[in-house]
C-alpha cells in the first residue's frame, strides 16, 4: 500500500482523536492532534494571563511570545498513543481541561498564531504516511490529501462524551457547562474569519452520534483500504 495523508476534520468533542489515533497506531503511521496544539498555546496564554476579563485574548502579547511556544508530541509507552509537551512540560490532561476548552476558540481563531502552526502541521505531513485531525486538515492544512473525513455527531452526544472523559480522569466536570461550551465553540469554529470550520467538497462525511468506537474504527479502516490501494 502506498502512503497517504489522512485528514479527519470536524466539531469538539465527536470522537476524531480517538478514532485518529486508534488508525494512526493500527496502521503505522504518524499521528498529529492539531486541536492539541491549539490548547497548549491557549494554556500558555492562561498562565500568562493573556485573556482580558472578557475572555479576549492579548493579541500583541501573544504574538511576542509565539516565538517562545514549542509543542512536540512523544509517544507514551503505557497507552501506545502520543503526549502533548509544552515547552518540554507534560501538559496532556492540563490542556483537556474545561477552562483550556473555554479560551481556545478564540485562540485558534487568531491568524498569527494559525499560520504558525499551520506551517509547523504542514512540514510533518512532508513524507505522508501520516493521520491529523482537526478544524481545517482537509481545507487548509492538506488540501491535497488522498483521505479527507469530516466526523460530525449531535451536541447533547458530544457533551456527554465530554462530561464522562472528564469524570473518568477525576476532573470536576457540570453537563450544562459543558454542553454550553459545545455549542458556542461550534459557533466561533464556524464563523471565524480565518479557517473557518467546514467540511471540504470531497470529504467524505460520518456521523458518529450513536456508534460504538469499534464500530467507527472499522468504518475508518474500510475507507484508508480503499484509499491506500487507489
């Protein structure tokens, strides 16, 4: 089979990481979570207290500082999947929590800080045989890419994913908090000037409201076969 890039586009919280990374590991190939990278720069910004009271972000601080931000992924060898690092720091279940979740849309929503990662996602996928999920792979990031998916599931069922990832690794955790924080993300990701969230002309569309992660992971094998064999 000759390798490709796999582009997983579509909203918070409906399954694309997992199912990214369950491929990514099946198959060999290296896997990039953007939305990651997106939530470590936001909890850099938190720490350094680049948000005004309003929830706008600093932007001239910011942008001072983009040159101080690495992000880099390693493999953990206890889950067999990738660890987001910070500056060298572990920041996996920092950058997952609910304030994390409530500041990056208007971080990713800032062109400076999207064209910074953008050129550091586009220099990974330089020797294919990579998965990347996130809000723009497909349209932006990999344009070109040989497989593009755009996973979509109801809020009410994204939420409660949300709510039951949280409560499994001991964070507090409020269903409507979240559920409103799911929908207002959907909103910013949709409309924002830049890379706006969308599904690209030959994305090929799952809804994955009421499937099981088995059920997802076959669906995505079955559709890499196809597209690795082309």
């Amino acid at each position: 089979m000759k390798k490709i890039i796999i582009a997983i586009d579509g909203f918070s919280s409906c399954g694309k990481s997992t199912m990214a990374k369950d491929l990514a590991k099946e198959i060999g190939y290296v896997y990039v979570d953007t939305g990651a990278m997106y939530r470590a720069v936001t909890l850099f910004a938190l720490r350094h207290k680049f948000f005004h009271a309003d929830g706008s972000v600093k932007t001239a601080e910011l942008e001072g500082e983009m040159k101080n931000i690495s992000i880099r992924f390693k493999l953990n060898p206890q889950t067999g999947r990738p660890d987001t690092y910070l500056n060298d720091e572990l920041v996996e279940n920092e950058i997952r929590s609910l304030e994390v979740s409530s500041h990056v849309s208007p971080i990713a929503a800032i062109p400076f800080v999207r064209k910074a990662l953008v050129a550091q996602q586009q220099k990974m996928g330089v020797d294919k045989g990579i998965v990347m999920d996130g809000r723009d792979i497909g349209t932006v990031v990999f344009p070109n890419a040989e497989l593009k998916i755009f996973v979509t599931a109801s809020a009410q069922v994204r939420a409660q994913r949300r709510y039951d990832e949280l409560k499994a690794k001991g964070m507090a955790a409020d269903f409507e908090d979240i559920l409103k924080n799911v929908e207002e993300r959907d909103y910013i990701d949709s409309h924002r000037d830049t890379s706006p969230l969308r599904k690209a002309e030959d994305a090929i569309e799952l809804d994955n409201s009421y499937m099981t992660i088995e059920e997802q992971n076959q669906w995505l094998m079955h559709q890499y076969q196809l597209h690795a064999l082309e």
